[in-house]
C-alpha cells in the first residue's frame, strides 16, 4: 500500500509524467546556477544522543546547477542531475511548503523523536523549515507533504530518465 501511496503522490506532481508538478502558490523562481551554493539542504538530528553521534552530515544536499550529494555517515553518493530535473526538484521543493521558514511541531507528545531542518535557498535568501518527528506515518497538511518531499529526494537517481526522476521501490 506504501508503494501505491507514494506512485499515486508522483503521478500528482506530474513527476512520472513528465508534466509540471503542481503549484501552490506563486511559480517557483530559477534555482541558483553556483555550482559551489547550496540550493536545498536537508538534516537530520536525532534526540537523546551524544555530542558525537549529533555530528552528522546533511542527508541530502543539492547546488546550483544540479549536483547532488547524499546519505548519511556511513555512505555518501554523488551525482549531478540534469538541469530539467534539477529545476524540477527544485521546484518540487517550493510546492512543498519549504520557500517559506516556519517550524513544524509534531501533533502528538514525542520523548526520543527526530528534528528534520530543511534549508531552501529562494529569492536570494534561505529559507528553514524544521520538523519534529517527521514521517511517523500519521501525517497531515503541511507535515505530510514536506515527509512526501523528503522521501521522494531520498531515492532520487540520476540514471532515470527527465520522467522517471525518483525511483519507486
């Protein structure tokens, strides 16, 4: 059901069928083109760890012109996208939510949860969004399209064709 769920969000967004995502709001403005300026970055930070264990990377980086730089501690991938699916995840980000700083409190009471930072770089200014406890399966609004955001850049490849830019597992 998961993977029918996350089909019926892409096809939405127009992400497999080659038309243009959906927009809320105003039209995304051109993504920045400096290769060595992040365009969107997304961390993660887990609760209740030490100092050590906090020190992580950014789970998903992307830069101006479509370089990609994702995973975790443990295993890191680097690609660069075309610039038709750059501009796509890049708009995909603004339908999202993530061009307008706010911060997302999970709706429940959380002891040992997640905080989620999304960084958007818009308009020649960043944008943060951060997120408790995000993608707990029980989201709605706001929160729901930001966690199908960050799924849907998590298995992002390369490889794909302009159509096909995120892989369903």
């Amino acid at each position: 059901m998961r993977r029918a769920g996350l089909l019926a969000v892409l096809l939405s967004l127009g992400l497999l069928t080659g038309s243009a995502p959906l927009v809320i709001g105003p039209p995304a403005p051109e993504p920045p083109s400096d290769p060595a300026a992040p365009a969107l970055r997304l961390t993660l930070l887990r609760s209740m760890v030490g100092p050590v264990e906090q020190a992580v990377p950014p789970r998903f980086t992307l830069y101006g012109g479509g370089r990609v730089v994702a995973g975790d501690a443990t295993r890191t991938r680097v690609f660069t996208l075309s610039p038709d699916q750059y501009r796509r995840v890049y708009r995909l980000a603004h339908s999202a939510g993530l061009a307008r700083s706010r911060h997302l409190p999970e709706p429940g009471m959380t002891t040992d949860g997640t905080l989620l930072i999304a960084d958007l770089w818009s308009g020649g200014r960043p944008h943060t969004t951060t997120a408790v406890s995000l993608g707990r399966g029980t989201e709605t609004g706001q929160r729901r399209r930001l966690a199908e955001f960050c799924t849907a850049v998590q298995r992002l490849r390369p490889d794909l064709p302009l159509g096909l830019a995120f892989e369903l597992r």
